[in-house]
C-alpha cells in the first residue's frame, strides 16, 4: 500500500491530460504571480518548459489548478511540483506498474465522469494540488519535439492561457540552426493588435541564433482578440526555415551518434500521376460533400499540364470520370471541374472496389520517370462489397505491390482512422484526419500541397560506419518537407564520416556523397552535451510506436520492448509508460482516458473515488494518433564543445569539503578525455588570444565549486565583470549593470555581443565566444565557463586553451599509464560532472597531473589582479 500521506498522481499515455473546452473564469484568492514559457530550439529539436508561480492568498487551505496546452506530437519529459519547500519530481515507470499501484490505492471502488475532448493540434495538460493558507505552489512541465518542415518551413506552436493577467508574464524563445536562418516570422492570436508590441525579435552570428521574446504587460494581456478579463488566451506561431546552400544536406556528428538533413531544391520537377477516390456515399450529406467539391476544384487548378490525373467516386457503385489517366491540359482540367460539381451523395460505402480501381488506373498507364499518387478520401467504415477490413488491406497492398504510396484522408470522427492508418503505412503513405470544420476544404487543400510536388523518388540513404541507423529507404521526397535519418557511429575514434543519398529523378538515378571530419570544432554549438542522443532517443521511439500498426508476432513484441526500453531511459511519457508523481494527500481519486482518435471522439473518461484511504491520479493514452503521420523524420541529433571544458568531481559527498576545480580536456582520436586538478582557491588565466586582445580570468573561493567571479576583457575599452549575483559591462564611456535571473538582456556594440538568459550568459567579443554557466550545487551558487567559438588559426592560451593534446594507453602494468609526450604518465580512471552544460552530464576521464597536461607550472596560470 502506498503511504497514506502521499498521493499518487500517475501519467499514462503520451500526455497527462484531462481538458476543458470552456473559458476558464478567474479564480479569486488564486494569483498566478509568475508565468514563464521557454523554448529552446536547437537544430529543429525544441524543448520547451512552462512554470507557473501561485499563490493561495486565502487564509485556508484550498485546490490550485494547472493546466496547459502543449502540442499532440510531444512527449512530456518532465513535471514537477514545488509546495512550501519541497519539491515532487514525476518518474516514469511502464504503464503496467503503474496500473497495479493506482489499482492498489483504488481498490475500494470507482465513479465515472467525463473530461471535454481536445483540438486539433493541441493537447491538455491538467492536474491540481491543494495548498495551505498563504503558501505558494510552482509547477514545472517540460515537453520536447522535432519541428516538422511542411511546405518549405517548421512551426514552432506555443499556446499560452494561464486563466488571469499576470504582473509576470514571459514567453522567450532560442532558435539555434547551423546553417543560417533564412526567414522567421511571428504570428498568431497572441500577435495580433495591442499584443504586437510586446514582441522583440533580435537575430546574432550571422543569423544562427534568433531571439524572440514576448513580455506583455497586464493590460496588453486583456486586449487581445481572444483575451478578456482571463487574460491570454491564444497561440504563439513561429514560422522559419533554414539555409540550404549545400545540396548533400546538413550532417553533424557529435558523442558517437550523427545526423543528417537531406532536403534538395536544386532537382527538377517530377510530373506525377494522381488518382482521386472520393467518398460520395450519403454520410457525406451537407457541408461535407460541399467543402470536397471546393477543395477538388482548387486542387485541379494547381495541376501542372505535364501531370495525369484521374477522378473516382464512389458508394456502392464505383464511377469513373474516365477509364484512363488523362493530361492536365486545359480542356481535360476544364471537363473534370464539371464532373466534380455535379459529385452528389448516395448509397453506402465500397472502399475495396473503389481502391483497386484506382490502383488498376495507375498500372494500365506507366509513364517512365513519373511519381505515381493514389490520394483516398472517405468519412466512414466499408459497409457494401468486401467489409472484411483484413482482406480489404491485404487486396490493396497486393495491387500497389510497393509501386507506389497510398494516401488516407480520414473525414470527421465516424471513419475507422486506425484502419486508414494501416493501409496507407502498408502502402508507403500516410494517414490525415481531416476535420470537420468550416475550413475542411482549405486542410484539404493544405495535404495536397504537400504532396503537389515530388523531387525524388526511390530514396535510398547509406552511412557506411553507421548502426542503429532510423528510416534510410523512401518512396518519394517531396518540395518543402525533408528528409532526416540519424544513428550512432561505431568507431568513435575515425575521423571523417561519409554520407550517400542514392535516387532516382525523373527516370535517372542521382547520387549525393558527403564527407565530413568528426572532429570540427565549427560543428559544435554550446549544447547540452545529450541533445543528439535524446532526439535520437525521442525519433526512434515514435517510429518503433509507428510501426506497432503493422507488426505481429515476436517481432512487433521486440520493438515494443525496445520502444519502452528508450521511454523509460530517457523518461518520456509514451503509450506504453507513465509518468507516477507524488504530492500530498487529497483523498481523491481521478482517472482519465485520452480519447481514441477513432470513434465518437467524446474525450477523456474520468472516475472519482472519495474515499480517505490512499489514493492516485491516473491519466493514460487509449491509442496513439496517427493525424500528422506525414513525416519524414527519422532521428536527429546535435554536436557539442570538443574544447576544454571543467568539470567537478561527483564523487565528493556534499558533506566533503571542495579542495580543487577539475577540467576535462577532449582527445582526438580518443573515447576518454583527460582531466586535471586546480587546487582552491586560486585566479586562473583561463583563455587568451593577445593577437586580438583577448582575455578572460576566473577567481575561485576555498572550499567552494567552479568560479565565484569570472573577467573578460578585450582590447583596452572593453572590461565584462561577471559574478553569482550581477554582470557588469563597461566599455570606456557607458556602464551596464545586469542580474542574473531578470528577463532576457542582449547587448550589441563595437564587435562586442553580450546575451543574458536565466542562467547562461553568451559573450562574443571580436572572433571568440564564450559561454558563463550560472549553477547552483548544495545551496551554493557559482559560475563555469566554455568556449563556444573560436577561428581554427587563433592560438589560444590559458587553462582552457591547450588543444594539442594526445595521448596512448601502455597496455600490460598494473597501475593505467598513459604516453604523453614520450613520458610515461600514471593515471586513474576518474567519474566527473561535466558542469559547463546545465544537465551536468556524466562521463569518465584519466585523471593526470597539471603538469603532464600543460607542460608548466600552475603558477605559470595565475593572476594576481582579474
């Protein structure tokens, strides 16, 4: 039994959520003093963290809500609660454990209730938590996601509706892309009106790095199309692509795992061969069969007049426009337009017959060098000719025969989406749910652009030196979206890293080859070191889960396990794990569904238990949904600092004083790293560049971790003065004084770029860029520095400086010894914390002497003055 102090509050299914669809009136005596939206994107990856600050300023106890919108593609990574001090962290655990503890809490019986369903695109989250007189409750849900490229760009969707004003309100966003930022645009309910002012985009490095902050104030937050007296109430879209001045794609290679985007626009147009099977039975009555004929006109008109195209309808009886696929020119294109306005509904459903007529109309007219498209659109269940959905797929995918892909647009919630689904994966394509609104015609429309322009066909993608590799084989590549495969390096010592992209275009075959060195330093961005593997963990997942529609057998129970292996490793909520948070007892019981995207589409079910016992609150996903399934993506990941980098040692108890600062130095050609001991406390000169006139010093406090005050300085003008609480910036006649934690601070000036976030500060100063960590470790704040970027012909001196290092392990004595320099060096296999990123990642490393490493004394190293 579980304590009965505690409730269990447990996430099963992609996402907690539990949603209202009504507008959420302001709760008085509740005062969300602070709200906070944070999104990182790194090379299309973003994960976003929401904190919301409220206080109960009742003089009695009383239920705090939380509720969020997060987006359906994500995977919840992170909750967590903060009341009166202590802090409830969410664990994941497999979704079968976690039934039979909330079984376990439960057992003494249930009542049902109903959650209102959700939107399209958006998900809710929502939990509550009761609070004492006066006291506060922090909530803190963490999400991530790969941005999708459709038509030519990625969207990244932040919905913000934090059910009053508040006097603290942000949302700041980071995009970091390799190549370059193309174009980046802000739009949304959020942006509009009033609201458009409390929007700041600042671009830096060229156009790498994008800022987009959004700090309204409370009364912009009531004077915004949807906003009201309940504050915001809207989205935040931000729309932007990369460039794309290398047609091989983009690769990066990182800690043993690569990534490669592969989207060409330098390849010409391949015509194609569409057939439209369209659903004329009567359920498609009304607005439906009006929005179809709507959509159908506009798509004929974008036709390109070296296109077929055929035309089908159907209900029991199956109708063609004309026996064989016919050019898209004028007067064909003018006929078909005809046909379609007179499309009426009628009759029942013959989904089989209709297909294998689309199927036979493709395969009696070849065309060599062409792309060949069967697009299916139906809003019900087969209920006339063969209604054994088994045979129906199995008819289908033996016709096709893997020629080409089959794409199911599923209209409304009456349609068997899951049955869709696995007929269009069968068949190389995807499954839409088109939803029944006043735009249907124009999200019709919408899918078809997608798909309006194929570039590729019969994409074969090969990594010799790669394994674990995700989706190297497609059938089509089309104008706008993008390719990305990802994987791990087996041979982490090699040194260059070799991609081929082998196709066919219009009839001939194509080849792109690539070669990268591994070891570029220009490839690393000041990153969480893990950010490759956890994308890679991310995308591998949501295909192992993909393809759980199709498998049987051993085999699908194989990739089952493997998928929960990766969910509970790296602590995503999935279909198949739950997310379990304890948090002070409430004597009450919830238990919510996700609804199925199949039928009804009614929502969540819920059940309430009052009794005192013990007791759980248990959210889990019925089915997965399948709705944005056109994806490309395979797996992803991003390159780190390969320069020096500190680190503390982990193995020291809290309880154990600090005696030095431990660097890490990165090999090439080597898995370990070295490291090294600075003894405390001490002033380091950590990096200088005297042909720019560049330096930085850190000053170090006995006993303490990392650095309690760090120096830049540049050229004779320009001093930076950072410390645990406050930076400081002159340069020669204005002076900035800025604290940690206070909104997004930028400054630009004379070659010099300071950005100021929560806890990391960004300096460039000429052509070398640092990064300063603001930590905080057993209640003690310090700082840690990392170099971000550098020229490869700079010579840099300083602790952080040396570069070229190597080293050989003697095989055979006792004690590990290293070859250095033709030295022989005795060492120890050491476990450090790598503090110069945020998640403090742990690795091992040869710990050797200063001496063996810098060639000098420490003293050599010291200032006297920062």
């Amino acid at each position: 039994m579980m304590d009965r102090a505690a409730l269990q509050v447990i996430l099963l299914g992609m996402f907690l959520m539990s949603a209202t669809s009504d507008p959420v009136k302001k709760k008085k005596n509740v005062d969300i003093y602070s709200f906070y939206i944070n999104s990182t994107v790194t090379s299309r990856y973003a994960t976003t963290v929401i904190t919301s600050r409220v206080a109960n300023t009742l003089n009695e106890s009383q239920e705090i809500q939380f509720e969020v919108k997060i987006p359906k593609n994500a995977f919840i990574s992170k909750f967590r609660m903060t009341i009166e001090g202590k802090t409830y962290d969410g664990v994941v655990k497999e979704k079968e454990a976690a039934q039979q503890q909330y079984n376990q809490a439960v057992s003494r019986g249930q009542s049902a209730g109903l959650v209102k369903s959700v939107g399209r695109t958006l998900e809710d989250f929502k939990t509550s938590v009761t609070v004492s007189a006066f006291s506060k409750v922090t909530f803190e849900l963490t999400y991530e996601e790969l941005l999708k490229r459709r038509l030519g760009k990625y969207e990244l969707l932040i919905n913000a509706q934090p059910m009053q004003p508040v006097a603290d309100f942000k949302i700041d966003v980071h995009i970091q892309e390799k190549p370059g930022i193309s174009f980046l645009e802000v739009k949304g309910d959020l942006s509009t009106g009033d609201l458009a002012n409390a929007i700041k985009t600042t671009r830096a490095d060229k156009d790498f790095q994008v800022w987009v902050t959004f700090y309204p104030t409370q009364d912009q937050q009531t004077k915004c199309k949807s906003c009201g007296e309940n504050g915001l109430n809207g989205d935040l879209l931000i729309t932007y692509d990369v460039e794309r001045q290398n047609p091989k794609g983009e690769i990066m290679v990182s800690k043993g795992y690569f990534v490669h985007y592969f989207a060409p626009s330098d390849v010409p147009r391949i015509s194609k061969n569409v057939v439209f099977i369209i659903d004329r039975s009567g359920s498609m009555s009304g607005r439906k069969i009006k929005q179809t004929r709507l959509a159908l006109l506009k798509i004929l008109s974008d036709l390109d007049e070296d296109d077929h195209f055929g035309l089908i309808t159907f209900d029991s009886e199956v109708s063609l426009w004309k026996r064989e696929l016919l050019r898209a020119t004028e007067a064909n294109l003018e006929n078909a337009k005809s046909f379609v306005k007179e499309i009426r509904d009628r009759g029942a459903t013959d989904i089989n017959a209709a297909v294998l007529a689309g199927v036979d109309m493709i395969n009696r007219h070849p065309r060599e060098g062409t792309a060949s498209i069967l697009i299916l659109l139906t809003d019900g269940d087969p209920t006339t000719g063969e209604t054994n959905i088994e045979k129906i797929m199995s008819n289908v995918k033996k016709a096709i025969g893997n020629k080409f892909p089959l794409y199911c647009l599923g209209f409304g919630y009456d349609v068997n989406f899951d049955f869709l689904t696995k007929m269009s994966l069968e068949n190389s394509g995807v499954a839409r749910r088109i939803y029944e609104d006043s735009d249907a015609d124009l999200q019709l429309q919408g899918f078809y652009e997608e798909v309006a322009v194929p570039l590729l066909t019969d994409i074969q993608l090969k990594y010799p030196g790669g394994t674990n590799l995700t989706k190297t084989s497609f059938s089509l590549y089309f104008n706008g979206s993008e390719i990305v495969v990802s994987g791990q390096i087996t041979d982490n010592s090699v040194e260059s890293f070799t991609t081929e992209v082998i196709a066919v275009s219009k009839g001939s075959n194509v080849t792109y080859q690539d070669t990268i060195m591994t070891k570029d330093p220009s490839d690393v961005p000041p990153e969480n070191e893990n950010f490759m593997q956890r994308l890679w963990a991310y995308l591998t997942v949501k295909q192992l889960l993909d393809r759980q529609v199709l498998l049987k057998g051993q085999e699908k129970e194989d990739e089952k396990k493997e998928a929960l292996k990766l969910s509970l490793k790296y602590q995503f909520v999935t279909t198949l794990t739950s997310m379990v948070v304890t948090k002070p007892q409430e004597g009450e019981v919830e238990v919510a569904n996700k609804p199925k995207e199949g039928k009804g589409g009614d929502g969540y079910t819920a059940d309430v238990d009052s009794d005192d016992d013990d007791s759980a609150f248990l959210l889990h996903s019925a089915a997965m949904d399948y709705s944005d399934a056109m994806d490309y993506s395979v797996m992803i990941h991003h390159p780190l600092p390969t320069y020096g980098s500190p680190t503390i040692h982990t193995t020291t108890p809290p309880a154990v004083q600090v005696h030095s600062n431990r660097f890490l130095l990165p090999v090439v050609g080597q898995s370990k790293p070295l490291c090294f001991d600075v003894p405390l406390p001490h002033k380091l000169r950590l990096l200088q560049d005297s042909a720019s006139e560049f330096s930085m010093n850190g000053e170090s406090l006995s006993e303490n971790h990392g650095f309690h005050q760090i120096a830049i300085h540049y050229k004779t003008n320009h001093h930076l003065i950072i410390s645990t609480k406050s930076i400081s910036y002159h340069n020669g006649q204005d002076k900035v004084e800025i604290l940690w934690g206070q909104e997004l601070t930028q400054h630009n000036t004379d070659g010099v770029s300071l950005v100021v976030l929560e806890n990391e500060m960004n300096v460039t100063m000429g052509n070398i860029g640092v990064v300063i960590i603001s930590h905080k470790k057993d209640g003690v704040k310090f700082l840690w520095p990392a170099i971000w970027e550098h020229p490869k012909d700079v010579n840099l001196t300083g602790v952080l400086g040396k570069s070229d290092i190597s080293y050989v392990k003697t095989e055979g004595s006792q004690t590990p010894t290293l070859k250095m320099k033709d030295k022989e060096v005795k060492t120890y296999l050491e476990t450090v914390s790598d503090y110069r990123f945020h998640s403090t990642p742990v690795q091992e490393c040869w710990l050797v002497p200063f001496q063996a490493v810098m060639e000098a004394e420490i003293s050599d190293f010291t200032v006297t003055q920062l």
